[in-house]
C-alpha cells in the first residue's frame, strides 16, 4: 500500500479555533489530503479548499492555494488523473476537505461519507455555518455512497467513527497489521499539541463527543504502533513526506 | 415581589468567550446576583465570585472585588444580613456565581440548584476545568436541595432548564402575570447582542442544547413580556438599576 500526502494550501484561523478558549495569535495552517493505491483500487481522502469558494465566504482565512496545489495538479504529481480515483472518502464534509469533491463529478467514483455526516452538512446548526458553507459536493454526478459504523473499507483500509468535531467524522487506519501502521485522525485535534492535552478544536458540534474521539484515537495509535497524522499541524506538516514523495505501508 | 441586582465586580474574558468563534479584543464583564423579597421569603440567585479563588487560580482573569461588592456588604446595602436569606439558588455552579455560598454554610438555607450541574461540577469534562474550579459550595452547613424540570419554586417565582452553557443550567421568571415580568437568563448568552444574534459563550457543555435554550428563553420572554437580563453585559449592567436601588415586580 502506498501514500501520498497531497498538499491543498494552506488558511490563516484564529488561535482559539486551533486550540478550543486557548488564547494566542492567529496562525496559518495546511490543508492536505491522503491518495492510497492499493491491490482494490485509488483512494482518496478529503479534498482540500475550494479557492474560489474560500475567498467568497471566508476571505478572512486568507486562504494560498497555487494551481500546483490544487487536486488535479498533485494527482498528477504522483502519477494519477481524475478518472484513476475509484473511491473519493470524505473524513468530514468542512470547506477544507470537500473543495475539490465536485472534480469528481461525472469520473464514476464512488464517494464514501458518513449517512450523519450528510444530514448535518445538509441541515446544520445555526453556528456551524462557515465550516458547512460549501455545499459544491452535493452536486450532480457523484455518487455519495452513506456509510455508519466502523468497518474496513478494503483490505487494511479501516474506518473508525470518531465525532465530536463533526457528528459523522471518521479517522482510517492504514495496514494495522503491517511494519508501519498509519492513522489518519484527520480534525479530531488540530495539532499534536493539542492532542496531547486533550484540546478539540474550537470549531466543534459537541465537545462530549471531541473527549471520546480524542481518547479512542490515542487508544488505536497505541494498541496498533500507529503514526498519528492530523490535518492541521504545520509543524509536523513541514517534517512530513509530500507528494510526490510516499510512504509504503 | 422586590428585587435587586447586587454587584460582585468583574473579571476579564477572552471575546471568543464572550462570543463563541468571534474574535475581538478582551472585555471586563460584570458579576451579579439577584436578591429577592417575596411573601415566601428571600431568595438570593447566584453569589458572585470568591476574590482569593480568582486570585489564585484565574489570575488571568483580571478579577476585581472591593470590599462593598462582596455578598454581605450588598446585602447589608439593602438592610439584609446573610441569616436572613431563605434559599439561595444556583443557576449554574460555575466559579462567577458561587464565590459566596460558601459564607451561608450554617444560615440553615435551601440551596436549590439542579442535579444534574451538581453530578457534573463534581465529575466534569476536562474542558470545563475552569468554570468548575470553584468547589467551596460544596462544604459542610450548606444544604444542598438537588432539584430537576420546569417549576414554580415560590409564588411566581419559576424556574425553567436552559442546559447547554452547562448542562444543569437554570432560568428565572418572575412574576409572569405581573406588570413588569422580568426573565434572568444567567449564561445562556453573555450580551443581548450575542442573544440576538444567536450566540452562545465559548465555554459551553453542549452547543446544540445551547442553541435549544437560546430560542426558549426569547420565547419565554415573548409569551410573557419578560424584560430579559444576562449576565456578563457590561453595557447593560451600567443601565440596570443596581442594590440598593430595586425593581417592583
């Protein structure tokens, strides 16, 4: 199994949004996606911004994102185009993981998400507004598949229910079984940092949910000796491997 | 009924307390209770803050207390003495309003606050570490009177659960088939422009539950003719008639 982390760009939040009523400056954070090629097929994890859209609704994110960093380029970067993507998982549906969904529109992928996922995203509170305002995923042509529960997905491909920053948010577990495991804990927390205190997002549906989802992350790392990889740490996104480099796993 | 606002000081948030996810500067807000007469006794809502637990372990908060704002000295001001209080209500056991129940240990008072903010406040949430940090109502001489639902403690005084902000959090409506109903909304928002606008504090226990408590409270206040008062609006608080001053009811 080999992956890619896919470089989207990169937004400016405020610090209290990094790190739930933790005061400090604002600070710029990457977006990024996961490509795995596997023996069943091209996955891919989120899809970064939507420059057009962040810059309309959010432009106080000043939001970066050259044509080099957009999904189309970076595929290409490993080798891959659109229509190579067999399945397209959404981790959860923010503006930061669903930008380039509507890319897809029309390839024949199938789009993996969570059933609540799509409800809330559909029907969101009042004071989820900004991180559901994309709603270009919900377009013609791709074929959402809802999901529930935790399950593999395809071999080594596991999907584990962790809500709280999202009611449908999903972490994936690459080859626990394998010499260098991978966790995909994508928002649950926004740096290791904050992982390590326990600190969710200021951006969340229910706070309750963020502690479970925090503790279960940090149980699956260490009952498998797996890497933990969250969405929005520059620090540790500056040491990762990119596109087109990889890791086989 | 006779009520009045007793002035505890002030202490100093974060905007994205004052208002969830909206940045802004830092904001003195003020502290009160609410003292009222009734045929049925007096009924004192909330105690402020204890000055040396600020001190010691919120410093950053700023807190300010003289000693003509503390719980005897307001209540000397309007010709009371602590004896003379017969139930001292809770709305919620965060450290801004229960500084002072401890002084009533003793007294024989009926400390009426909800079961559920008592079962939480002494097994929290870790984010919520600091809102109940304060555990000096929790002393010997108090007798804590754990109540749960929508009732009328004393002859218009009713109490309705407004969870969300925490998760036993009540609100006061008094005298509803009075002239002059008045709706003390505690925490459910800190400023009548967070009320407007539907936003919720940034400490909270449940933001859904809070959403629900926003538009109960409007609610009330429509269906009655409440005058809504909140607690940490210090724009309001400097128009509000404060102890010894009262409102009739």
């Amino acid at each position: 199994m080999r992956v890619w982390l896919l470089d989207n760009g990169s937004i400016v939040i405020e610090h209290t949004q990094l790190m739930w009523n933790v005061p400090g400056p604002q600070v710029r954070i990457p977006v990024y996606s996961v490509l795995i090629e596997s023996d069943d097929g091209l996955f891919l994890f989120d899809t970064g911004i939507d420059l057009d859209h962040m810059n309309r609704v959010l432009p106080f994110e000043l939001p970066e994102q050259t044509e080099a960093q957009t999904i189309p380029a970076q595929l290409a970067a490993c080798g891959f185009e659109l229509g190579d993507v067999t399945t397209l998982v959404n981790s959860h549906l923010h503006i930061d993981h669903v930008g380039g969904n509507q890319l897809f529109a029309g390839t024949g992928v199938r789009n993996v998400l969570h059933a609540k996922e799509l409800a809330q995203a559909r029907n969101h509170e009042p004071f989820e507004f900004f991180g559901y305002s994309d709603h270009s995923w919900d377009c013609e042509g791709l074929n959402l598949d809802p999901v529930t529960g935790d399950f593999e997905l395809a071999k080594g491909i596991f999907l584990y229910e962790t809500p709280g920053h999202t009611v449908g948010h999903y972490s994936v577990l690459l080859n626990p079984g394998g010499s260098k495991p991978l966790l995909f804990a994508f928002d649950i927390a926004y740096t290791a940092a904050a992982l390590e205190k326990g600190i969710q997002p200021g951006f969340h549906n229910n706070p309750h949910d963020g502690v479970l989802s925090i503790a279960r992350v940090k149980s699956l790392a260490e009952e498998h000796g797996a890497e933990i990889f969250l969405s929005h740490d520059m620090d540790a996104w500056q040491g990762y491997t990119r596109a087109p480099g990889h890791y086989d796993v």
